[in-house]
C-alpha cells in the first residue's frame, strides 16, 4: 500500500512516498507564489523517483502553512501532529522536536506513538526563523550552505542586540563598520536564533532527546547554537526538510488502513 | 472628514441621541432574527443608551466594568461603560476609527485596543454627556488610567475606588469604607440623595437575577453543550451592567428558559462537538472566522466561558455596601493568579472540559501576565491549554491564518 504525505511550506514543498513502514521516495522543491502548484510538482516528483503512478497511491495527506491549497489530498493535517509523528517514526525515543522552517519555527513535545503533547509556534516574526539567515547572508554576501561553517570558525559571536530581521540587518551593517569578521556576525545572528528558539522552547519544556528538523537544521553553526543553549544535543535528521512530509504520510497511511 | 466611516458615526451618534432616532434602531433590532435573550440585551442596551444620551433626568456616570453595577441602579444613577462601548462599536465594524483617532490624539499602539478605541470614540462624539466618572483600581489598572483622562479633559470629577487585592476582612471593610465615601462623593457632587430602601432593591433584584444565571450554569453542564460559545460574547457586558436592574432577571430567565428549551428538544445550538473547552478571558466582539472555525468546521465546543462566572456570593440586602465590598474584592481576576487558575479548574473539571483556550487580547497586561503561572497550574491537572494572541476589537490584529493553525492542532492534540 502507497500512501503520500506534502508539506507545504513558506519557502518549500516536501513530497513523501510511503509503502507500509518504508520511505519510497521524496521531494523537495521551491514553493514560489503558488502553493497547489509546489505540491503537485513535490509530488509527481518524488513518485518519479519511486517509480509509482499516482493511481497506486491509496491516500495523500498535506500539511504545512499551504495545506488548505492542495485540495487534491484526501486530509489536511497541522505540521504540528505531523512534525511529532515524523519525529517519533525516525526516533522512537524523541520527546521534543524543534522545527524551524522559512518563515516560522515551531517546538513541539511528543508523546507515546508520537502524539503532540504541547507545541509553541513563531510564525508572526521573521526573527529565529531561516529568513533571518537568508537576509544576514545576503548582507554578508554568503551563500546559506556556507554560513554554518563560517560560525563555526568564528572564535567569538558578534553580539546581536537586534530582536527584528531588518533592524538586525542594519545593526550587521554597523558591525561590519565597526571590524567585526564575517565570521563573527555570522556566529552571532545564529546565537540570536538559538535564543529565540530556545526561549519559545521552554515554554513548552525541553526534554530530551531532542531532534532537530526543517531546512535551518542544515545550518551547523544554529545547530551549535542551539546546542548551546538548550544544555542538550540535538538529533539532526539525514533529511531534516522531509520530516513533516513523512508525519503527513504516516497519518495517510493510518487513514488508509482505517 | 473624508472617512465613510465617520458618516457611520455621525449617524449612530444622531440616532442615540434622538428619541426617533432611538424607536426607529429597536425597531429595527426587534425586527432582526436573534435569540430571545439578544432580544432582552438589546432592549436593555437602548434603555441604557434612552436614560445616557437622549433623556437629562438621572446624571451619567462613566465607569469601568469593575465597579458593582447595583451601586448605579440603586442610586438612581446611569452607567457608562466605555469598555463595553469600544466593544459594541467593534461589533458594527467602527472600531478602526476609534483605534486611528487615538493614535492621532499620541495614544502608544501597544495599549489595550479596547481603551485606546475608548479614547479615539469619546473624541468622535459619539458617546454621551458625562456628570461624573468612577473606576476600580483592581484588576485593570489602565482603566482608572483611562477613565482619569476623561474626566480631566472634560472638567469632571473622578473618584478612584481602591479595591485590595487580597481578600480578607480588613479588604472588605477598606472597600466597603470606599463605597461609603463614593457615594458621599456623589451626593455631593451630582445632587443624588441617598435612599437605602433603593439600593436594597437593587441587590434584592440582583440576587434574583444571580439565581437564575447559576440554574443557566447548572444547565450548561448538559452534554452535548445546549449552547455556542461565540454566542456568549456579550456575557461580559452583561454580567457587568444588568444586575440590579431588572433587565438582569429577564435577561437571565429568557436565556435559562432558552437553554432548557435546547436540551429538551435535544438540539444544541452547536451540532458537531467533538472536544468540550473552556474559554479564557475575551472573545473577538466583531465577527470573525475564528470562532466559527473552531465550533462549525473543527467541532470545538465552548463548554463555559470564564466571562461568564458568577463568581460572587449572595448579597446581603440588609448590609449592601458590605456585599458590594465583598463582590468587587472577591472577582477572579483580583489578587493573585492562582485564584484564577483554582477557579478555571473547578470550572474546566464541572463542564468536562478536555482542554483550555485564553484568548490573550492586545494589551492586556492584566490576563496575559501570568499566563505562564496558569499554564503550569493546568498541565499540573493534566490540562492542555492553547494561548491565542489577538484582538478582540481590531479585526486587522487578529491573524486567521496563524490563529486556524493553532486551533486546529490543539484539537489534534485533544482527539
């Protein structure tokens, strides 16, 4: 049995075959101005790359901010109970998982079988979310990939006093004025990060494990950040931009045996 | 003014202040289709509007909602609330005037929309002649604040009622030393002459009324829930103005009946529930998707909203400003937040409740300052509760799509 699971995201769609307990095949694309369009694209691609029809799929259920618009899935479900089911699916022993995305973070605690317990969202500010790097990295005339080990040889942050994505590019303006390196600004905005996240995380409670997912998780230096100020390792997935794909899947595959 | 929104207000301001004006707007409203007890709020509200704006025989007095309301009605007094005022205008749709003209008169946005649309719709002209102004220091300290401000810019005595926060014996008795002095103050100022035997019948009137709000609460327990809860957002103004009049017995007597009636007939108001809440703090007074989203599309019933708690006991008839002493130091929202949190349970626990929603209103340091205290005391019982950021009166502070989001993962989470 093949079921789907797309997550819609602000700034990417994730696509995800499923067959019973087995990952099949993914996507992940650019969601640009269109989010049914992202989703259609996410999915005829990561069944190319299962090498399934459409028509084998017994049900496709979508998530994330651009879940409304995929009126082609049988459910619509919250990232929220999809981050948790995705997160439990890849760790069983996971009790929190930190997503931040393009535009939104959010910190959700898991339950037995991976039910949301409590959850904390940002989705009104861009500060803590991954468009605060791209901005930082456009100043800084970086590419995303390339920020994370530029923190990492950083030997002190650049303090990020800033809680706001376009005053902190002006206050990096004035650090790069001041002589502060590359490296150091790019190590402070993901402290800055860190401690948004962090903040919003204890108000949900951090227990550990601790798994880290969505496309910032790739950035290794918030990942230190975080890190850092958690007081706990994270759990990086291989793939951290597919788990809410999967959490959609794995309630698709649910729906379908019901 | 070339805002069509101030033609609105040019024309509510007429029709409140005209006796035509007046017949032709419950005209209208005892025409519109609403539940019977609307019916009852509505008349009350135009009586209110009647005796404030058109009518010169009793002195107004502006006041927060805090302040006993019998104390007006046994004094032969009209009360103006303008916190349930900003709330009504929210509901026609005026309150981005409001909110615009106070951040013209230097209001900062990070008050309370409730006051600031307050201030923006006292300077439209579109509330009435004020005798004198009254507010409670407890629980909304912005309020007297506010309130303060009237009175100095139209010339009128204030009086602040300094309410304790803790509830004792010496609280009561400094309160009830306050409402003598207030009334002293009053007569005084605006010639009223004091009559016991009147301000008994006001709390004689307001325990009737009290009666019949605990057998609507005592009804509401009935599952499935004969009720909707967006339909009880004007339970605040209620609770706050009717008692002592005696628009608060038929006011509750036509909603009790009305319940009865749902549960008899075995049709609730809401038809999917699914998960049974308690509502915290405010609901949003204009229409909005919020609400309807939660209860039609998600099957999230509103059980009880905290609103709409008779919180305080029987009033004494023969020691009345003792009893009106004891109800304002005695209100939840007053002294420290675990009374709060004590009361949301036992509530959350008789109207079986799987979960907690606090809509925290913008600017409302009062309800969302504690929230962390609250939401520990309820994960501590095992109750989820999901805090909602947004505007009860400014539809552009309130973001659906973010708020939809939230409400439909904590009824995930509730399944």
């Amino acid at each position: 049995m093949y079921v789907a699971g797309i997550d819609i995201g602000s700034t990417s769609g994730e696509a995800l075959i499923l067959e019973d307990e087995r990952i099949v095949g993914w996507s992940i694309v650019d969601t640009g101005y269109s989010s049914r369009r992202a989703a259609e694209e996410a999915l005829d691609l990561a069944l190319s790359h299962s090498g399934i029809e459409r028509t084998q799929l017994q049900r496709i259920v979508a998530t994330g901010y651009g879940r409304v618009a995929v009126d082609f899935a049988h459910q619509q479900v919250t990232e929220i109970t999809c981050y948790a089911r995705g997160a439990y699916f890849l760790h069983p022993q996971v009790q929190t998982v930190i997503d931040i995305g393009g535009q939104d973070s959010k910190v959700v605690a898991v339950g037995a079988g991976g039910r949301p317990l409590d959850f904390a969202m940002n989705d009104k500010c861009a500060a803590g979310t991954g468009r605060f790097l791209e901005v930082i990295a456009r100043a800084l005339q970086l590419s995303l990939p390339e920020m994370g080990d530029w923190a990492l040889r950083a030997k002190q942050a650049a303090e990020i006093s800033s809680t706001c994505t376009v005053f902190a590019e002006s206050e990096v303006v004035t650090l790069v004025a001041e002589g502060a390196t590359r490296e150091e600004i790019v190590a402070g905005i993901c402290r800055s990060i860190a401690r948004r996240v962090a903040a919003m995380a204890a108000r949900v409670g951090v227990e550990p494990p601790v798994m880290f997912a969505g496309g910032v998780a790739r950035n290794c230096g918030v990942v230190r950040a975080l890190e850092e100020a958690l007081g706990h390792p994270l759990i990086v997935p291989e793939e951290p931009q597919i788990v809410g794909a999967l959490g959609a899947a794995l309630v698709a595959r649910d729906g379908a045996t019901t | 003014m070339n805002d069509p929104k101030d033609v609105r207000i040019r024309l509510l301001s007429w029709l409140l202040r005209s006796p035509l004006g007046l017949r032709l707007v419950q005209a209208l409203l005892a025409g519109r289709p609403q539940k019977p007890h609307h019916h009852v709020s509505a008349d009350f509200f135009l009586e209110m509007a009647r005796a404030a704006y058109a009518s010169r025989t009793r002195p107004v007095v502006w006041s927060n909602i805090f302040v006993p309301s019998e104390l007006f009605w046994g004094l032969g007094i009209v009360p103006f609330f303008p916190e349930t005022w900003a709330g009504l205008a929210a509901s026609m749709g005026l309150s981005a005037l409001g909110v615009s003209q106070a951040a013209a008169l230097g209001y900062p946005v990070d008050l309370c929309t409730v006051h600031r649309s307050a201030a923006g719709l006292r300077v439209s002209r579109l509330f009435p002649r004020m005798d004198a102004v009254v507010a409670t220091s407890h629980t909304c300290d912005l309020a007297s604040q506010m309130l303060s401000n009237f009175a100095h810019a139209e010339g009128k005595p204030f009086f602040l009622l300094d309410v304790p926060q803790r509830e004792n014996k010496e609280a009561v008795d400094y309160s009830t030393a306050q409402l003598q002095r207030l009334i002293e103050h009053w007569c005084e100022t605006l010639g009223i002459v004091f009559d016991l035997d009147r301000l008994r019948h006001a709390l004689h009137l307001s325990n009737k009324a009290r009666t019949l709000a605990l057998e609507v609460a005592m009804l509401r327990e009935a599952q499935p829930a004969p009720l909707r809860g967006s339909g009880m957002r004007d339970q605040l103004g209620m609770l706050t103005a009717m008692f002592g009049h005696p628009s608060g017995i038929r006011y509750y007597q036509t909603l009790r009946d009305y319940t009865r009636q749902r549960i008899t007939s075995s049709q609730p108001e809401q038809t999917l529930q699914r998960v049974r809440l308690y509502w915290m703090h405010l609901m949003p007074y204009f229409e909005s998707e919020l609400l309807s989203h939660l209860e039609d599309d998600l099957g999230g019933v509103v059980a009880w909203e905290e609103v709409s708690t008779i919180w305080w006991d029987e009033l004494d008839e023969r020691d009345p400003l003792r009893s009106l002493a004891r109800k304002m130091v005695s209100l939840f929202f007053n002294g420290p937040i675990q009374r709060r949190a004590e009361m949301a349970l036992r509530l959350i626990q008789r109207y079986h409740c799987q979960g907690a929603i606090h809509f925290s209103h913008w600017g409302c340091r009062q309800s969302a300052g504690a929230l962390h205290v609250l939401r520990a005391r309820l994960r501590q019982e095992g109750v989820p509760l999901l805090i909602l950021d947004g505007d009860c009166i400014d539809p552009s502070n309130l973001q659906l799509g973010p708020l939809h989001t939230r409400l439909e993962a904590f009824i995930e989470m509730l399944l």
